[in-house]
C-alpha cells in the first residue's frame, strides 16, 4: 500500500465516524456523505467514438479484456475490479443474464445490449471503464452521450480522423463530459483539432505505432491523471474534516478557518499579517507578479461577468471553471522559483484557495459559487497587495 493509499484509508475513516456522530448540520452533512462516495467510488473513464474508431484496442490496453467481434455486434460494457470474473448482460427484452467468467462468445451472439464485467486484472484497481457502443450516426451518438455524462469522471474520445461531423456531436455533448476529456486519434490521415476550442485537455495518437507501444504515453498519462485527482480529492475531505474539527491540522494541509458554523461560513484562505515583500524584489519576481496579477484580475472579470449577465451556464460547470482557474494559478506559483523565493507564502496560500475551490466544487451549489468568486476576488487583492508593497 502506498503512502497515497493509506491517507485516504485514513480520510475515509475520518468521513465515516463524523458521519456516524451525527452532529453535522444538513449541508455539511450531504458534503460528507458526497466525499464519502467520491473517494470511495472508482474512478469513471468513459470510450466514446464512432465504430472501428478503436474503442475495443483502447479498452484492452486498459483492462485487459478483449471483447470479441460478433458480426460487428459490440454492446456498450462496463467493467470494474473485481476478485473473480463475473459477467452480467442485459438483454434488449429487458432480460438479464449472470454467468461466471469474461464475456465470452456464446454469450455475445445473443447480442446483449449492455455488459457489466468484473475483472481480477491489477491495472483496475480503482477505476472503471465504460465502452459506449453506438450506431454511427449523430442521433444515436448525442443520446450516448447524455445517457454516459453522469457516469463517468475522464471522457476518452477515439477517432480515426476527428472528422468534422464527430466534433459537431462533441460539440453538442453535455458540458460535463469536457471538465477532463481526451482525444485520442487512432488513423493516420489525422485532420488538426484546435484542443482548447473543442474541449480537450490533451491529444494521444497510435500513428505508427504497433502492440503497446500505441498507448503507452496514453496509460501513463491517465495513471498520472487520476492520481493527481485522488490526491485532490483527498485533500478537500481533509480539509472538510479540519473545518468541522475532527482532524488535526497538519503543516502539508490548510488550517481550517475560524468560523465553525458549515450553514453560514464563507470560503476563506489565510491572511499573512502583513504583505511578505523581500526587502530587495528581484526585477523577475515583480514582473512574474504583475503577469500573475494580470491573469487573476482577467480571469476574476470574466467569471463575474459571466455569474452576473446569465451566460455563465450551470451551476457545476462554473464551479469547475473556477476550479480550473485556481489549479492553473497554483500550478504557476509552485512553477516559478522567483516567486517562490520572494513571497515564500504565497504558494502555500494559492494551494490553499486550489483546495477550497475543489472543496466547493464538491459541494455544489449558488452559494458555493458566490464563495468561490469571493475566494478569487480575495487572492487578486492578496496579490496587489503584493505590489503594491
């Protein structure tokens, strides 16, 4: 067991006697109960495409589970660790099927439109995967895609040539599908996809490539992603477990805020006493904190804007921006040793505005969202502060 893996043991602990003691008010409540099932749970990687886009060689290199091809039939599967192998098929009669082992194909020919496979492979070990299996038309795929957005965490697009028509329907596709999606590209004649503007945090491609070569920098990626994000969201149970006072605060975690009361409290991050300015600046270290400056006032202008004008969308995609906005500025801060040698707390309180916005974003809410502009405004000002000095 890894250090990472103890500490969630741990919070997971922690989550459970607090729920147990049954002294928390409705909101911090559900906030428990919702920490509780996030850590718990797998992570949810979702393979969309059109057909013969590669799906089934993705989800092999991941699990290990090689579907055969039954006369082109391939049913939408999810599989999940498990200590033996077990398959359940739901059939389109609204039958349902139990058999011990891998899909196999006896059981495919009769053409099940859903798998639920559990698997003794290592490599899922915390994680699901979730093959959608869709006609190649814009209908069938829009409706998988909306069926799917709600259970997965990482989409995983494979495609050919990621022709104009795809980007159409992943255009029409729930927003929640791109708070952490892929593309990966599997033919050679490759059209160019504009990352940012389609939605995707990064492109994978299998070009020339043969065996596991094809998606290596693929698997080590998402092994890096969703670690990243377990960590994260060990973290914010952490530090809901300090702000309810059931764990002590410890120096690599923020300190919990004064205010006790969950229903009425704002998100806050400590205040230095006095601006921590080195008595001689480096020239470097203003300049980098006046481009960071930029970029938080930017970005605190736009999120306001769009709260305030009714273009901001739901609830949950903004406070995923905001999240977003706070990983991108803590990633900065840690990044650039100028800064880090200058203002040696301002990293440690970027951190901790990164932890609470992903708190919030847990949570859900209008309210949260109010405290996540706050806690942006808040660190724009601690920043000019920072100049001004």
């Amino acid at each position: 067991m890894t250090d990472q893996d103890m500490l969630r043991s741990e919070t997971l602990k922690g989550l459970a006697t607090l729920q147990q003691h049954g002294r928390l008010a409705a909101r911090a409540g559900a906030t428990c109960a919702s920490l509780l099932e996030k850590l718990d749970r797998p992570v949810r990687i979702g393979l969309f495409g059109l057909p013969g886009a590669g799906k089934r060689r993705v989800l092999h290199a991941l699990t290990g589970l090689t579907v055969a091809d039954q006369s082109g039939w391939s049913p939408t599967l999810e599989i999940t660790y498990g200590p033996v192998p077990a398959t359940t098929a739901m059939m389109a009669d609204g039958g349902r099927l139990e058999a011990s082992g891998l899909p196999d194909p006896a059981l495919l020919a009769q053409q099940p439109v859903f798998l639920q496979v559990t698997s003794p492979d290592k490599a899922l070990v915390g994680r699901c995967v979730l093959l959608v299996s869709t006609e190649a038309n814009a209908e069938d795929l829009q409706a998988a895609l909306t069926w799917a957005a709600p259970r997965i965490d990482i989409a995983l697009w494979c495609t050919v040539d990621w022709s104009e028509a795809e980007r159409q329907v992943w255009h029409t596709a729930p927003d929640s599908l791109r708070n952490h999606a892929i593309l990966f590209v599997t033919g050679k004649g490759q059209r160019g996809s504009d990352l940012a503007a389609d939605g995707f945090e990064t492109r994978f491609s299998s070009a020339g490539q043969s065996g596991a070569e094809s998606f290596s920098e693929l698997t080590t990626y998402l092994d890096r992603t969703i670690k990243d994000a377990c960590l994260h969201d060990i973290h914010a149970a952490q530090m809901f477990l300090q702000r309810n006072g059931a764990l002590s605060a410890r120096p690599s975690l923020p300190a919990p805020p004064s205010q006790a009361d969950e229903d009425t409290q704002t998100a806050t991050i400590p205040r230095p006493a006095s601006p921590a300015v080195a008595p001689q600046v480096p020239p470097e270290a203003i300049a980098e904190l006046a481009r960071l400056f930029q970029a938080v006032r930017t970005s605190a202008q736009d999120m306001l804007r769009r709260l305030y004008d009714g273009t901001a969308g739901n609830t949950d995609s903004l406070l995923m921006q905001f999240e977003q906005i706070f990983e991108a500025l803590a990633d900065r801060v840690t990044g650039d040793d100028a800064l880090q040698e200058t203002w040696p707390d301002l990293a440690t309180q970027v951190t901790q505005a990164h932890d609470l916005a992903l708190l919030l974003r847990i949570e859900g809410g209008a309210e949260q969202l109010g405290d996540a502009a706050h806690l942006l405004v808040q660190v724009r000002h601690d920043i000019q502060e920072r100049l001004a000095a």
